[in-house]
C-alpha cells in the first residue's frame, strides 16, 4: 500500500484507518523532494495496518512573502502595458490565493506576509502620498496580510555635475527582514511552502540557505509582471510569472469593509 506523503503516522499496532479489515504486510512510503518529513523515500514499514483513506492526506501549508516595493514598480509597470489601472488597490491574498491550485490539491493558505516601508521623509512635502500608503496598509491588516515595515534613511551625496551637497533617502532593511523571514518560517516548521513574491535577485542568498537548512520544505516564486528573475527561477522548485492583466482581477471593493465594521476608502487617484 502507498501512502500520500506526510500523512501522521499512528503506532502500527493500533491499525491505519477503519475503512478495510486489518491485514499483516508491509506499507511503502514514497514522497518526492520537498515532501514533509516522513523519511527517506522508499521507507518500508511492517506491522499489521489498513489503508488510509486519501482524504487524510496532509495539508499543505503555504506561506506568501510579498516584495511590497518590487510588487508596486510592477502594478504600476502593468498599468501602463495595459493602458488602465493603475491597479494599486490590490487584493494581496486574493491574489496569492489565485496561485493555491497550481501549487497542489492540498495547498491551502496559512499566511500572507508583506514587507515595505513607508516613505514618512515625504510627509511635509507631499503628505498625501504617505496617507494613501498607510490606508493601503489597514486595507491589507484588514484582510489579513501580515504587514511589516521597514524605513528609509537619509544619506547625503555629492552631484558629480556641480558638486552641490544632496539629500537622498534610501529604503532599508526590506530585503533584510524578507531574507530573515524566509530561513525562519523554513527552518521552525511553519509551514510545507513558501512562496516568494518578488524578482529581487538579492534574495537569491535567502533561498540557497533555506534549500540548505530546509531541504524538506517546497520553495517557490511567484514573478511580479515585468519582474522575471533567472537565478530565483533556477532556485525554485516551481515558478510562475503573474501576466499583465491579473492584477486587474484581484482588487479590493470599494468601500472595503473591514471585520470590525468600519471601512477603508480607496483613495481618489488609485
């Protein structure tokens, strides 16, 4: 008999399933790369036991790891492919959602985590843009999106042309916490997947120590429209590109309304 990878496993003694009278014989486990933790393959176990119904197979829990800055530069990329949009009101875990049957039957949704920052140096020139970023932030708390936040940084410049002193303000920590979540959630159990939304190729390191330390869980990315990176496609198990037109069909309602009953606005120019 085969049993679907990472299915528990009971004591032998006790029988596996009700479904079939118990019969003496010897029970195989085949499980391909990135199966849960059920031994090496071709374990054989013998003992007395009945089959298992296929409904008991384990569910895969997935967890998504949005790039929010590399995610935007792509909606805003698609809009102008498209000609519409400009898309920025979007459904983050409906859209990871989108992806579960390409993933598997048993995949299912555990976590959306999104990672950005917000521009606040921008606050006493052009406030606006920071307030349409924070609604867009409780839209997402709202739905359930894990949010984290970094900062920028201000560094100071020296213009090659005129040798003026310039102000810049650079975003830190994004690709950090990315990274450090990424080995975490492979590394403590969390989960049977992860999926990162990005085509950063500085997370490139991420999954090489995740592949490494984690050899068990399934790692795969999801490419932002315009955002297709090589060296993470080699590095995944499975890869998908979103196409320019898929942000347009997971968007937020507008109002949105949230679970303790208030709602979230889109604001007027997204």
């Amino acid at each position: 008999m085969v049993v679907a990878y990472g299915t528990p496993l009971p004591p032998l003694s006790a029988g596996y399933g009700l479904t079939e009278p118990r019969k003496r014989g010897k029970l195989v486990l085949h499980h391909p790369r990135g199966a849960w933790r059920c031994g090496p393959p071709r374990v054989t176990i013998r003992g007395v036991f009945t089959s298992i119904p296929s409904a008991t197979a384990c569910r895969d829990r997935v967890r998504f790891l949005v790039d929010g800055f590399n995610l935007y530069h792509s909606v805003k990329a698609a809009a102008k492919a498209t000609g519409a949009g400009p898309y920025k009101w979007i459904d983050l875990a409906g859209l990871c959602r989108s992806y579960l049957p390409q993933l598997g039957a048993t995949a299912a949704l555990d976590r959306v985590h999104y990672f950005s920052a917000l521009a606040s140096h921008l606050g006493p020139t052009n406030p606006d843009v920071v307030r349409r970023h924070q609604v867009f932030l409780r839209a997402l708390k709202g739905s359930g999106v894990i949010v984290e936040l970094a900062h920028f940084k201000r560094r100071d410049r020296t213009c090659g042309a005129c040798g003026a002193r310039i102000k810049i303000y650079e975003e830190k920590e994004t690709d950090v916490a990315i990274a450090v979540t990424l080995v975490e959630l492979a590394t403590g159990g969390a989960c049977e997947t992860i999926v990162l939304v990005s085509g950063d190729t500085d997370l490139a390191p991420a999954l090489r120590a995740a592949r490494r330390l984690a050899p068990a869980v399934r790692l795969c990315a999801v490419f932002p429209f315009g955002r297709h990176n090589r060296e993470l496609q080699q590095l995944a198990d499975l890869s998908f590109k979103v196409p320019e037109g898929k942000y347009a069909q997971h968007q937020f309602p507008d109002p949105l309304i949230l679970s303790n009953g208030k709602t979230v606005r889109k604001p007027a120019t997204w």
